[in-house]
C-alpha cells in the first residue's frame, strides 16, 4: 500500500504534506513545462514507507491510500506510479508562502473535479 495524490492538488500545492513527509517522497515535477504532467504534488511509490502522515496535513484532501482513491481519480494512481521511471525529472519541492485554503475553497475545488467525498 501507498498514497496517492490526486488532481485535487492541481494548480494548489500547499505542500504542508511535504513538511511532513518522513522520507521525502513527495515531489513535484522539475521542469513545468511538460504537459503529461499537471501542476501538482505527487508521491514516489517506490520511496513511500506508507506512514500516512501526509494525509490529514493536506488542507485540500487530495491524498488517498492507492486502494481507496475514488474512481473519478483512478487515473492518479498510474501517473504517481509513472515516478518510478522518471525519478531523476523530479525533486522534493520547497514550501511557499502561502494561506491555507478555507473551507469553502476546498468544497469549490471539489465541485471542480466532479468529487462528491
């Protein structure tokens, strides 16, 4: 078992799951400009130790365990799992300074992604 970060991350990176991540296993992509890969956070299934600290620092509820990702995220799960091949393109990314969403920001972006959860 592992985590999954889904499209609920996109365009959001907060990134308070990074701070907490034991082993550094949250990253971003290095260079931005690759359409194949959305702005968004993504953990490396080969280096996540599944201790689920992440998950309940994510003020976006992005973060699913890889069994229990809804199926309108699916797709999430495989583009994580791509890391694995691709690790040297991406890197543990450094926290910005920015507000946590409220949660009426984090309904919106829900309703967004078509995620009822």
């Amino acid at each position: 078992m592992t985590w999954v970060i889904t499209s609920l991350c996109r365009d959001k990176k907060d990134m308070a799951c990074v701070e907490v991540c034991p082993v550094d296993c949250i990253v971003v992509r290095s260079d931005e400009s690759d359409s194949a890969w959305p702005n968004q956070l993504y953990i490396d299934p080969d280096e996540c130790i599944s201790c689920g600290v992440c998950e309940p620092e994510c003020p976006w509820e992005a973060i699913f365990e890889d069994e229990q990702v809804p199926d309108i995220f699916k797709d999430d799960t495989a583009l994580n799992a791509k890391i694995v091949d691709l690790r040297d393109e991406f890197e543990v990314p450094e926290k910005p300074d920015i507000d946590t969403p409220t949660p009426e920001e984090v309904q919106a972006n829900k309703e967004k992604w078509g995620y009822t959860g």
